[in-house]
C-alpha cells in the first residue's frame, strides 16, 4: 500500500514555494535533455536526408521508431508506479546518453541507415518509459495550484528547447558534422542524469505477491478500471484532449505550411518566420496559463477550446475575399499563433487536472495513457488533413471552417462538462494519495 500521511499531506499542501529544490533540478534536467534531443534529432535528419536522398525514407524510419512509444508507454506507466522515480529517470537518461555515444562511435558511411534507425528505435522505447515517470514526479513534488504552474513551466522549457536546439544543431552539423553534434548531445544526457541523482522523493516499494507478468497484469487491469469506471471524468478529460490534439496537429503540422508554400506561394522565409512565430505563442500560452492560475476557473477551460475553433474561422474565410498573399498569410499566422496559445493552455490545465485527481499509485499509467492517446491522434490527424487540404487545395476555406466550426461546438458541448468537474473538486487541493 502506497500513501501519505495526514501530516505529509499538510506539510506538502502548506508548503507553496513553486521552484523547490526537487523541481528546479527536474526542470534543469528537462531543459538539458530536451536540448540534447532537438539538437540530435536535427542532425540525424539532416545527415539521413543527404545519406538516403529521400523524405520518405525518413519519415518512414520515424514512423516505423514511433511504434514502440505507443506500445510500451503502459509498461512505462507501471514501472513509474512500482519503482523509485528518480533512479528510473537518471538510469534511462545515462541509458540515452550511452546509446547515442555508442552510435557516434560505430556509425559510418556504409552503415550510417541502419546504424541511426536503431538509435532511434532505441531512444523510441527509452523514451516510451521516462515520459510517464517525469510526469508522475511533478504531482509529488509541487501539490495545488502549483502543479499547474509546475506543468506550465514544464512546457515553456520544451518550446523555449524548441525554438533554440534545432537552430544551434543546424549550426553545428553544417560546421563540424554529425558526430561532434551527437557528443554534444550525449553530454547533455549525462548532465541531465548527474542532475536527476540530487532529487529526493519518497520511495515506498509496494509488495505484490505473484510473478512480474501478473503484477504487470493486475496494475494494468486496475488503471483501466480506474478511468473507465471510477473516475470517467479522466477519461473524459483525455478524450477531449486528444480531439483538440487531432484537430490543432493535423491543420497546424500539415495544413499551415501547405497553406504558406503551395497555396499563397511564400518562400522558405515566410514559413520560417512563421514557425519562430508559433513557437513564441506556445510559450506565451503556457506563460499565461502559470499567470493565470487561481484566477481562470477550470470550469472555464471549455472557453479555450471554443478559442481554437474560433481561430480557424478567419484563417479559412480570409481565403473568401479577394486579398493579396501577403494579407492571407498574416491573417493565417495570427489565427494559428492563437490556436497555439490557446492549446498550450488547455493542455497544460488538462494534465494538471488529471494529476491532481489520479492517486500516486496509479498516476504513472494514468500518464502513460495520455502520452499514448496524444502520440496517436496526432498522427491520424496529419493523415486525414493531408487528405482533406490536398482534396481542397483550390478552396481550403473549405476544411479550416468546418475544422473551426465543429471544434467550436465540442467547446460548448463541454461546458456542462467542466464545470460539473470543477465543482466536484473545487478545493484545489493536489493529487490524492490512496493505496489499493
């Protein structure tokens, strides 16, 4: 049996200090990791792309690598649940860090294909298991409002890694080559596992009478019956989150560069500046949802669905007037800029929300599902917008209004929903602890 007691309960709910000691070594170790990650996988694209001289043997080795993410993220959920945290996070980054040192040493011109699309198998199921813990830990380390703040700093280290790791990684691959940047990124990946090993958290191993498969089994059963059952709001709270994730990913990652490139005829620049742009709003959206914790009911979050859908609207009805291409593509920048933000933000209170409502003992599977749930409706969202703007290429008006439309009716239709939810746990107090 796993859980706190009435006085570490107090003691945690007391204590609302945001960048503790705990978080801010895990936001360090998140920022170093990410880097490493933006500025590696830069490289081994670029590297791929020249080597094999086709996109689509790229993005065929992304999609194949990808698989074992979706597959494994329960497993990761139950070793987040049943293991000491902050051992599991510094072994699997040490783990990437030694998996990509290994990589730099043997590859070569003649094996270079096979050699990186094991890497990225390797770093896909690595990976699959880290996510869901470092997403358990922040509950137990920041409890209340916090975790919300917590999960917007979270975010802003990610875009802010974004923004910098694949440019200062271009940079480097075009100066030194792929393998100075893979050992850079490997430094990056044992700093973060140097760091992860100051952090302290509670550890109170579970005893479970069985064999590893049945353990596996009975937590795997539980979890499920946990949202499925006892608490539908979560899986509720995921269903929506993945609808808005198919939404914003398929008409943002395919439909606004087509939109840029092929539709109004920008060059590189354009899109460029554009996705410098977006990343900022993301930023800005998880800066605002930090500012405006305590403030923004949660009951309110329909609202930021409802944004997203609105966002689209005049990205598709500015293609009904007559206006020049430079007109279009900043109207098309501001809408996307907002539903940007405005994802950023929903996202961030919608994981909080399940945090704080999962017990510790099932928060790493919870976790897990959501990753898993996100990982594959973004996909199938690029698949059906990549249909639909290239079915309606001389009238994309007719995929962003609907889009908008129908995402602005899921928001109303969810009002009801948050704010029921928002009444039923309206103290705010952090994540509940149980045992099972």
């Amino acid at each position: 049996m796993l859980f706190y007691s009435m006085e570490e309960r107090k003691e945690q709910q007391m204590d609302q200090k945001l960048f503790t000691k705990n978080f801010t070594l895990l936001i360090m170790g998140q920022v170093s990791s990410l880097f490493g990650n933006y500025i590696l996988r830069l490289a081994l694209s670029m590297y791929v792309l020249e080597a094999a001289g086709s996109a689509t043997v790229f993005a065929g080795i992304l999609s194949i690598a990808a698989v074992p993410a979706i597959v494994l993220s329960p497993l990761g959920g139950i070793l987040a649940d049943r293991a000491d945290r902050r051992v599991v996070m510094a072994a699997l980054d040490a783990l990437t860090g030694a998996s990509v040192l290994c990589t730099a040493v043997f590859v070569s011109k003649d094996n270079a294909i096979a050699v990186i699309s094991v890497l990225l198998v390797v770093l896909s199921v690595l990976g699959a298991f880290e996510t869901p813990v470092v997403q358990a830990c922040i509950p137990q380390m920041l409890s209340g409002d916090n975790i919300i703040r917590g999960n917007a700093v979270v975010n802003q280290a990610a875009s802010i890694s974004y923004l910098t790791g694949p440019l200062l990684g271009g940079i480097l691959y075009a100066a030194f080559g792929l393998k100075l940047v893979m050992y850079a990124s490997v430094v990056c990946f044992f700093v973060t596992a140097l760091l992860e090993c100051f952090i302290k958290l509670r550890f109170r191993p579970r005893d479970y009478q069985g064999n590893i498969l049945s353990m596996a089994r009975d937590d795997f059963l539980s979890s499920v019956r946990f949202i499925g059952k006892e608490r539908t709001d979560i899986m509720k709270m995921l269903i929506l989150a993945a609808l808005s994730r198919f939404f914003v990913m398929g008409v943002t990652l395919v439909g606004f560069p087509f939109i840029v490139r092929t539709i109004l005829g920008l060059d590189a620049k354009y899109y460029g500046g554009a996705e410098s742009m977006l990343a900022a709003a993301a930023i800005l959206g998880s800066i605002a949802a930090g500012l405006l914790t305590g403030k923004l009911k949660f009951g309110r979050q329909y609202l930021m669905l409802a944004a997203i859908g609105a966002c689209m609207i005049p990205a598709g009805a500015v293609f009904l007037f007559s206006l020049g291409a430079v007109v279009r593509y900043a109207v098309n920048t501001a809408a996307f800029c907002g539903m940007q933000a405005a994802i950023s933000m929903f996202s961030i209170y919608a994981v909080s929300k399940i945090q704080q409502n999962t017990p510790d003992h099932l928060l790493g599977k919870v976790m897990a599902y959501t990753s898993a749930i996100t990982m594959c409706t973004q996909p199938i969202g690029q698949v059906v917008y990549g249909f639909l703007f290239d079915r309606f290429r001389e009238a994309v008006w007719l995929v962003l209004i609907p889009s908008g439309v129908v995402v602005c009716v899921i928001g109303a239709a969810s009002a009801g929903f948050f704010r029921r939810l928002d009444e039923k746990q309206g103290d705010g107090v952090g994540n509940p602890q149980a045992g099972d």
